[in-house]
C-alpha cells in the first residue's frame, strides 16, 4: 500500500509539472502571437489603409465643391480616419512598442490613460521610472495590469481604482485598487483557489507570476476588491525545471517507503 501510495504521488507530481510547463508554454506562444499580429495590424493593414486614405483625399480635391460626390468621398475619409486610429489603438493593445523601446512605467502609464478614456473610470496611477527590469518581468506586470483593470471594468462597477507601481532594491509590487462592489466571501475562495474555477484571466496571471516566483494576492470587502503581484528582483536559484524536480523528490518519496 504504501509503495502504491508513493507511485500515485509521482504520478500526480509528474502530471502536476507538465500541466505547469504547458501553461508556461502557452502564454509565451500567446504572447509571441500577440506581438506579430500587432506588427501585422501595424505594418500592413494601417498601411493599407493609410494609402487608402490618400487616394481619397486626391478624389476629394478633383471633386466638384459642395456636390454629392464629395460628401461622399469626405465620408469616405471620415471612416479611413476612423479605422486607422481604431487598428492603431487595437495593434498598441495587443503589444505596445513602448513596453520594448522605453519599459514597463512609461507603458502602463500610456495604457492606464487609454483605459481611463474608453472606459469612463477614473483611475489614479503611480509609476515612478527607474532602472529597466527585465523583458519577461516588464511583460508579465503589464499583461497582469490589463487583466486587473479589464476585470474592473466588467465586473466590479468602480467608478474609480487606484494602480500603485513600486520598484524596491529587492523586490517590484504592482497593486490594483477598486472601488466597485466587491467579491463575495464563497466567489472570492473559489478565486484564491488553483482550480478552473478561478477563470482563465486569474489563472494566467498566477501562471506569469509562478514563472517569476512571484506571487498573487487579491483581497475583498464591500468597499472594493485589490490585486497585487509581488516579483523578487534577485529570486533564489531555481532547479533547471520543474520536472526534473518533481522526479527527484518523488523518487526520494518512493525510496523512504522502500
């Protein structure tokens, strides 16, 4: 019994981490996919109808002063505008140049103020600049900004939340505050869980964070719900998968029961 009880706990084990290094690969491939189909959007479609838009304006000149015709083509226009601005805003969406050319800060400032925009929620932010983090660690705070306050605004009713960046000489915290109604006490144990439950959105930031050997709290009252992500800056030597120390640990299991 006990040798069976040490195989079930492999197998577990074993299951356990590949199911952890697939999510892992999934995100990078997510991410990856976001980030060229903002370039294609970028490069070729807004191209696309950025010449659109010239040769209407060209149409427009040769067209009769207050005809039917030029109405038309200024409308025509009217909508190339508008299309152009809505793929730029999509492509900057899916993968914002700023997080590669200037970080993080400067990225989640620029996406805070879009969000508060299009939103209608007033959002207070601090993100004082300071020396660049690394690239996963930048896209993983910013990916976790998003889903917070895309979670804001469809779920909590807030009329304002509050985004605090702070970058410590051990440690980065990034914490999202709203004002909306709050989570219940059963829905919020459903959420702090690992299971499906938690929903995609929670369960990729957990991911994005277990990569870093962060860590994901939320906290909820009938005054509004808070997330924050905590990232150690220098974390602790990892074994070089997680697999390999799942096995090691099961087969020191399994040799204590032989």
């Amino acid at each position: 019994m006990a040798l069976e009880h040490a195989e079930l706990e492999s197998l577990v084990l074993q299951r356990t981490a590949e199911l952890q290094i697939l999510s892992q690969r999934l995100l990078k491939v997510q991410d990856e996919e976001r980030r060229k189909l903002a370039r294609d959007l970028h490069d070729s479609t807004g191209q696309t109808l950025a010449a659109l838009k010239i040769n209407v304006s060209f149409l427009e000149a040769r067209s009769q002063p207050d005809s039917s015709e030029r109405a038309i083509v200024a409308e025509v226009r009217a909508l190339a505008d508008q299309a152009i601005r809505e793929i730029r805003t999509m492509s900057y969406l899916l993968h914002p140049p700023l997080l590669d050319e200037v970080g993080f800060a400067c990225a989640a400032e620029w996406y805070v103020e879009g969000f508060a925009k299009r939103s209608g929620i007033d959002v207070s932010a601090d993100f004082p600049t300071g020396e660049r983090l690394p690239k996963n660690m930048e896209l993983a705070l910013f990916r976790v900004l998003q889903e917070c306050l895309t979670n804001v605004h469809r779920h909590s009713g807030a009329n304002a939340v509050t985004v605090v960046f702070q970058q410590k000489p051990d440690l980065v915290i990034l914490k999202v505050q709203d004002s909306g109604r709050g989570i219940s006490a059963e829905r919020l144990a459903l959420l702090r869980q690992t299971g499906a439950e938690s929903g995609v959105g929670l369960a990729g930031m957990r991911e994005r964070m277990n990569e870093l050997t962060g860590r994901l709290e939320i906290e909820s009252s009938a005054g509004g719900t808070t997330v924050q992500a905590t990232v150690p800056l220098y974390p602790a030597a990892r074994p070089p998968s997680f697999e390999n120390y799942a096995r090691a640990e099961v087969a020191t299991a399994v040799q204590s029961y032989q």
